[in-house]
C-alpha cells in the first residue's frame, strides 16, 4: 500500500496531466511537500484521499483503502439493524459473523480496521475470538471493541486487550462516533 504519491501517481489516479496536479498542489487546493533541494513535489495519501472526496473524484484504486472496514461478532437483529444504519454507506464497509469460526474467515477476507466483538454469544468465545486476533501480528493494529451486559461487566477478565468496551444497553450514534475515532487515528497513523 502506497502511502506518498508523486504528481505523476496522482495525474494517473486522478485521468489529467501531471501540470494539473501541479496547479492544484501550487495553488495549496492538493496538500503535500516538497523535496528539498528540488522541485518535486510529494503528496500523502490522506490528503490525496482528502482531495479526491472535497471534490465529487472517483477514487478508483485508493477505494479500498479510504474506507473503513467493520466487523461485527455475534452481534444481535437490533443493534445489527441501528449500528449498519450509521456505519453502512460511503465510508464504511460492514461486515457480520455470528461464530469465532466465522469471524476468523470473515477477518481474513475482509482485513478489518474494527471487529465489534458482542459478548452475547459467550464469554469464553469472545475472549477467545479477541486473543486470537490480537496474537496474529496482521491485526495488531485492528481496532477491538466489546460489547458487554451487566454480568459481563461484574466480571473480572483482562479488558487490555480490547480499545473500548460498551455496557448495553447503550446509544448506537455514540458506539459509531467511537469507531470512526479510533479507525480515523488508526489511518492517519498507518
């Protein structure tokens, strides 16, 4: 995955001449750098995402990498129903297993920038679907959030492997903010 692009990358990407990759980037419109001791110019790939977006561009081949990839674990009908409801769409793909079996061959096909891991199906097999994920160095960056009930939380089990835990019931809206915040830090970090 490419994450610094020259004007010519971009020009391809984008269908125009390299010269108007350079105006844009000239004119401040396309954010980047140059090198130095040179007139060549560097654009990042978020702000090439950025850009693209503002101004109603295909993305083309950065598509994939622009939007966010969700996983939910045996997540139930109603919270299923309301969290695809704020998180389906443009900017992220949504995904569902309802077994550690599942989530594993869902994760491997999808890559996901968050499983949602509901502790409703079992205690052990959701402690178990998130160490497995944490112990394979592919998804050690992977945002890990749980969804727990009050006998969950009475509970005493080791909560460092997960980036968030959520008390049901609680506000769809809220867990979706949420995972956009942690996913958007993840991107702007990779």
């Amino acid at each position: 995955m490419r994450t610094i692009f020259t004007t010519g990358q971009v020009a391809k990407i984008c269908k125009v001449a390299p010269r108007t990759v350079s105006k844009w980037f000239d004119s401040g419109r396309l954010r980047g750098y140059r090198i130095p001791g040179s007139q060549d110019r560097r654009i990042p790939r978020e702000h090439l995402i950025r850009f693209l977006k503002e101004h109603g561009m295909p993305l083309g081949e950065l598509e994939d990498e622009a939007m966010g990839k969700l996983l939910l674990v045996g997540v139930d009908g109603q919270i299923l129903a309301s969290l695809d409801e704020v998180m389906g769409g443009d900017d992220f793909k949504v995904e569902t297993a309802q077994s550690g079996f599942e989530a594993g061959i869902q994760a491997e096909s999808l890559h996901p920038d968050c499983v949602v891991i509901d502790f409703a199906m079992g205690r052990g097999e959701s402690l178990m679907i998130a160490q497995n994920l944490r112990k394979n160095a592919e998804y050690a960056e992977t945002v890990l959030v749980a969804l727990l009930s009050d006998e969950d939380n009475q509970s005493g089990f080791d909560r460092t492997i997960f980036n968030e835990t959520f008390r049901k019931p609680f506000d769809a809206a809220l867990l979706a903010e949420r995972i956009r915040t942690l996913v958007g830090r993840k991107k702007q970090l990779a």
